[in-house]
C-alpha cells in the first residue's frame, strides 16, 4: 500500500482513471478462455494488482473504473475482496463497469462517454501495465502542455529502450516521430512484425512544415499509460471508425485536418514501464521483476495482503512454509510460494513457482511459470512452458520450450509435449473448422465466425477427432488447442528467436521518410491533347488520390466532399477515370485489410462496412458496361496481390456488396466472369463459383420472362 498522504499531497487535484481490463486480443488463448488476462499471475501477483500499485502510488487518483468486457463478474469478484474496496484504500472510489457489447478499445471509450463518467482529466491505463514510472512528472507536463496549447489533448507514457529488450514485444512495433523541441508527436504508424527486413515510414511532407528539428524512433516501449483530458472519449464518440487506441485513435487524431488536435510523449530513460500484451513479454517482464529492474516493484513488496515473501541471495523469493529437500538446487531467479513442495535432486532456475504446487523427484524446471495448485511429478522436463492452476503433469513427462498446459489439464506419463503446443482442458468446436475456440474468442469473434467460407455450409467437427492420445496420453484430460496464427506458422510460444529481432533505429532508412508509391505505372494514353500521362504523373496521382480516400474514411468525411475532391484531383492531373477507380480500390481494399488484420472486424463485416458506404463513389467513376468490368479487373488484381489467406473470399464479398448497392449487374459480372482476364485467378473463381451460377440462372430466367413477353 502506499504511503500516507501528506497535507500538500492532499491539496493537490485529484484525477480519475481508467482501466481497461480487456485486451480485445486472443494472443493469451486458451488460458483466458477460463480467467481474464489481468488476473493472470505473474511473479504469483495478478496482473491488475501491478496497474493498480502503479495508480495508488502516484497519491493523485481518487476515483478508479475498470472497463470489463470478458469475465467481467471475475473481475468484480476479485475487486469487491481486494485491499482496494477497504478503508485504507488511497481511492476514494473504485467501481467495476461491466461492458459486454464493447469489442475493441474504441468501444469501450464510448461506452465511457455514453454514461458520463468522466468530469475531468484521467489516466487511461490498460490493466496490464507494470511499471515504476514517477506519473506526477507526466502529470507536470500534462498541466503545462494543456495551458500552453490549446489544442493538446493527451500525453502518452513511452520507455525509451535498447534494441534487443526482452520487454519490448515483437508483435506490434511502431514508429513515433516527434518534435524534438516540444516533445509533441507529428506522426505515428504501425510498422510490420519483425523479421529482419528494412521497412519505411510514409509521411505527408506537410507534416513537417515549420519544425526545426524533428526526431524518428521505432525504439520505445509503448505501455498505453496515457494522460488524457476529457474531450478524447468525445472523439471516439463522434469517430466510430476508431477501434484501437494508436493505429486509430493516435493515427486518426494526428492526420485529421478537421480535429487538428495535439498530442504529446511523456519518454523515460531510467524509469521502468511495460506492458504483457504477448508470451515474449510476459517472459521478459517477469524476469525483469525477478533480476529487480522496475525496483520498487518486485516480490518481497508482498502486494497482495496475505503474501510473505522474503528476498534472498542470488534473486530467490520464498513465502513461509515452503517444503524444499536438501539435495534440491534453487539456482538464480526463483519465487516459490506458501505451502508448495520441492523434492530431492531437482533444480528450478529463472522461473516461478505458485502456493500449493508439489514437484517431485528429479525434476528440471527452467525459464518456466508453474501456477498455483500444479503437481510436477518425478523426472519431468519443463523448459519455457507454462503450467497453468491444477494441471498434473505426470512422470517423465518432457514439456518443450513454448509449451502451455492450460488449466486441470493432466498430461499423462512419459508424454513429450512438442515445441509451442497449448493444451486446453475443455473444447470449444468453431463452427467454421476444426480449430478449437473458447467461449471468450467465440464472444469476441461473434460476426467474424461466418466469414472463413464464402456460401459453403459450415462444418461441425467431431469432439473425438480432436483428442489425440498423442498430445496428453492415454490416461490424459485435455485437447490440443490451435488457432488461425498457429496454422500460419506463427510463434505463439513464450520462446522466440533472438535472430528474428530487428528493432535498431536502422531498420528504418532515413531516406524512407518520404511519400513513395512502390505500384510500377505503364505511360497511358489519354483523350486529351496532351497525348500521355507521364509515369510521374500517375504516380503522384496515386498517391493523392489514394491519401484523399484515405482521409475521408479515416475522418468520416462527407462523400460529396470527398468526390468532388477526387474529381478535382482528377481534372488537374488529367488522368483517366481507370486510374480514378484504381486509387479508391487501392484505399477501401487497404482499409478493409487493417480491420481483418487488426482483428477489429471479420473479412465479410469489414468489407460491408467499407464498401456499402464508401462504394458508392464509384458512382462518379463508373458510367458503363466496360467501366464495370474494368472495376472487377482493378479489384480482381488488388485481391489477388494481397498476402493473405482471405483474399478470394475479400474479392467476393466486395463484388456481393457492389452488385447490391448498383455499382454493378448481373451482365457485367458474368462479362467479367467470362473474360480471359478473370481465368487467370482460379482461386477467386472457386470461391464465387456458386454466386456466378445464382446469378446466370437469375438472368437465363429474367430472359424467358422478357420472350414469353414479346410472344404474348
């Protein structure tokens, strides 16, 4: 808990908070199918207790809300039997607010807005977070940026780290260019997952007019601590389009000519701050309170009220009553908590140990987290797994690196667990393929569950099929647990190849800070008198064009303003309304990619949402028969490209919603279908085979109709 206030303390103006519990992911899947990832333990501490601290420590907050969407009466119940609901609680006020219909972090912000919680500035903070970082000095700068601008809206807490820091994740980089003088950020964008390759950083030269120097770094740990006044809930509210809180909300704020509202970066170099947002780093993160880098946050503070940890050499934590045989080894980097037991000969090292787990004779354990109430039995080999609560590992039992053995799942003797493999309890079948699902990611995914097959009914596996003797014996209790990433060959596991980093500030060429367009353009001729377009010329009119949809989706602008802008453009460039139509293809497709990619929506609802209203530009773009077949072309071509597995599905969802707004009929469709140009993506094809065939039999019909007219 911490300290007293003193009288200055408390003349200070308190602020609220507000913690997002929910982190819209599945990236912890199967283990929160069963418990929320802030109550996940880490160092034997839940996850939320860390954010919290974090809060009571800064003495200025008095009124605490946790957004909760999955497990929210898990996460009431744990709160309502906390230090935090107790008379020497430092809130004056901590309430649970259940949001079962949010689906992202945008929703839960205007979930915010709607119930008019917020009456001042806050601290947003994901209920993830552990962290050290002194807020009252971000809470200076806050003040000073709010007085000093008047369209500052938010401060956002960024850790400046080295390249290589196990807490930095590998899955969501980003870039931040900053104004080097004021600390204000111009510009934020994704970067794509690590894997070695240079990337670039595209930017709008307008962005930087009148900065004197400015600063580009892909080198911060980004723990989504934000100090925010309360006109950002408003935003959200009036930006449905804002799903996540940087690639939209930041990104959208920041290249907004309507909003034209400013945010600032609050970057630390020797205070500690990070975020469990994937396996890697809650292996880092761990290790780092273990090895004491975000001192004081480390296990003998005993943050739960009824823990007893002391500290010992060589970084070992143990709580009171810990049973352990004399020829045990407990090597460097170990917490072992109350009432658990270690036989003879085994060695435990970089790892945790939770209340009431019994590991037997011979064991190694290794940069492995065995959770509350596991049972290891004699001769196993745990390296960087995870054992969740109640799971009994039988004898000689080999969990390999990346392994998780979800909770009350028994592996049954002599088992060797392969690399990355997660076991889950009790199955959940998908409606759409054999993979398993939890009722958590079923909830998440609801509208997304119909969009892996594009009209093919969907299949029902048989639970049998899915128990493999293999995975957890004969005499086992659990199911082998994969997802969408896993069959993608992605690294779920708490392991991760070093190698595979690349995250020095020379991964991006500073010659990259420049808009380019990497579509290579044929010179097209043009009715004008000019004759030709020049390669140049055409790809400059990419660019704006495909920046002016962009814009318009990003800021929900008007669709008249938006067509007459793209008209504009089009008249002043003087090229044809081919090149029209394959810039507003380009944006939409790119649009309904960042949806599918960030998980915000599934394949079919993303491209209903862009399409339906942003396709009826092609209105103006889109006068004949040849015209429409040309759309189907451009479209056929931009799918096709797309490095993904749903890009066939994509086109057909796309050409649906086209064909019902009346941007397209059944002759140019089946024109298309029938042309040379279309035969040459047979995977497209196989996937609208049905439709076409709907829609030739709807026209043979409507043709009979027509003679038996005439005859008659």
């Amino acid at each position: 808990m911490p300290p007293k206030q003193n009288k200055e303390t408390e003349d200070e103006p308190k602020i609220q908070a507000i913690v997002l519990a929910d982190s819209f992911q599945t990236r912890f899947m199967p283990l929160t199918s069963v418990k929320p990832r802030c109550l996940l333990p880490l160092a034997n501490v839940p996850l939320i207790e860390y954010t919290l601290e974090f809060l009571a420590q800064s003495s200025i907050v008095d009124e605490v809300y946790i957004m909760c969407c999955s497990h929210a009466d898990q996460i009431q119940e744990y709160i309502d039997e906390s230090k935090w609901v107790n008379l020497s609680s430092p809130f004056k006020k901590i309430q649970t607010i259940p949001s079962k219909e949010s689906r992202s972090v945008g929703d839960a912000m205007r979930d915010i807005d709607s119930r008019g919680l917020i009456t001042g500035d806050f601290i947003l903070i994901s209920g993830d977070v552990v962290t050290n970082v002194d807020i009252t000095k971000v809470l200076e700068d806050h003040k000073k940026y709010k007085q000093s601008d008047r369209d500052y809206i938010c401060t956002m807490v960024l850790t400046q780290a080295a390249p290589m820091h196990r807490s930095r994740s590998n899955i969501e980089p980003a870039c931040f260019i900053m104004d080097k003088a004021t600390n204000r950020c111009l510009y934020y964008q994704d970067l794509p997952p690590i894997n070695g390759k240079k990337t670039s950083v595209n930017i709008d030269p307008e962005v930087l007019e009148d900065i004197g120097e400015f600063e580009v770094n892909n080198s911060l740990i980004d723990c989504h601590v934000d100090i925010c006044t309360a006109t950002v809930p408003t935003i959200f509210q009036e930006n449905f389009d804002y799903q996540t809180l940087r690639s939209d909300f930041v990104k959208g704020v920041l290249g907004s000519d309507l909003l034209k509202k400013h945010i600032y970066s609050y970057i630390t170099t020797d205070q500690y701050s990070a975020r469990v947002e994937s396996w890697q780093t809650y292996d880092g993160i761990c290790q780092d309170v273990l090895e004491r880098w975000c001192y004081p946050i480390v296990p003998e503070r005993n943050l739960l009220e009824d823990q007893t940890y002391t500290y010992g050499s060589q970084h070992i934590y143990k709580e009171n009553d810990v049973i352990l045989s004399q020829s045990c080894k407990l090597q460097s980097c170990v917490v072992i908590g109350k009432d658990s037991f270690i036989g003879d000969h085994t060695e435990i090292q970089n790892s945790v140990v939770g209340r009431s787990c019994k590991i037997g004779n011979n064991v190694v354990v290794e940069n492995s987290y065995i959770w509350d109430g596991a049972i290891i039995e004699d001769g196993c080999i745990i390296r960087h797994a995870i054992v969740a609560n109640d799971a009994i590992i039988r004898k000689n039992v080999i969990l390999n690196p990346g392994s998780v053995i979800g909770f009350g799942v028994v592996i049954d003797e002599n088992v060797i667990v392969a690399n990355n493999v997660r076991i889950i309890k009790n199955p959940i079948r998908s409606a759409t393929s054999s993979t398993l699902i939890s009722s958590e990611e079923e909830d998440e995914d609801e509208d997304k569950v119909e969009d892996d097959e594009f009209d093919v009914p969907s299949r029902v596996v048989s639970e049998m099929a899915l128990r493999d003797p293999n995975v957890v014996g004969y005499n086992g209790l659990g199911f082998l647990y994969e997802d969408d990433e896993d069959s993608q060959g992605g690294n779920g596991g708490i392991v991760y190849e070093m190698a595979e980093l690349n995250l020095s500030d020379s991964s991006i060429a500073s010659s990259a800070i420049t808009v380019h367009h990497t579509n290579k353009k044929k010179k097209r001729t043009h009715s004008s008198a000019s004759g030709f377009v020049s390669e140049d010329e055409g790809e400059s009119f990419d660019i704006e064009a495909i920046a002016t949809v962009e814009r318009a989706m990003e800021n929900n602008h008007d669709l008249d303003t938006a067509m007459l802008e793209l008209n504009t453009l089009r008249m002043s460039m003087n090229v044809t309304y081919h090149e029209v139509r394959e810039s507003s293809c380009l944006a939409m497709v790119k649009r309904v990619n960042h949806f599918v990619d960030t998980d915000t929506l599934g394949v079919k609802n993303a491209a209903e949402k862009i399409f339906r209203q942003w396709g009826k530009m092609f209105e103006r773009q889109v006068f004949d028969d040849e015209d429409q077949v040309d759309l189907l072309l451009i479209l056929q071509n931009i799918c096709h490209k797309l490095d993904a597995e749903y890009k066939a599905l994509l086109f057909g969802c796309i050409a649906v919603v086209l064909y019902d707004i009346d941007i397209l009929d059944d002759e140019n469709i089946i024109a298309w279908w029938n042309s040379e140009e279309s035969k040459n993506v047979p995977e497209i094809r196989e996937k609208i085979a049905k439709w076409i065939e709907m829609l030739m039999a709807d026209s043979s019909d409507e043709g009979s109709e027509e003679e038996d007219s005439e005859e008659e």
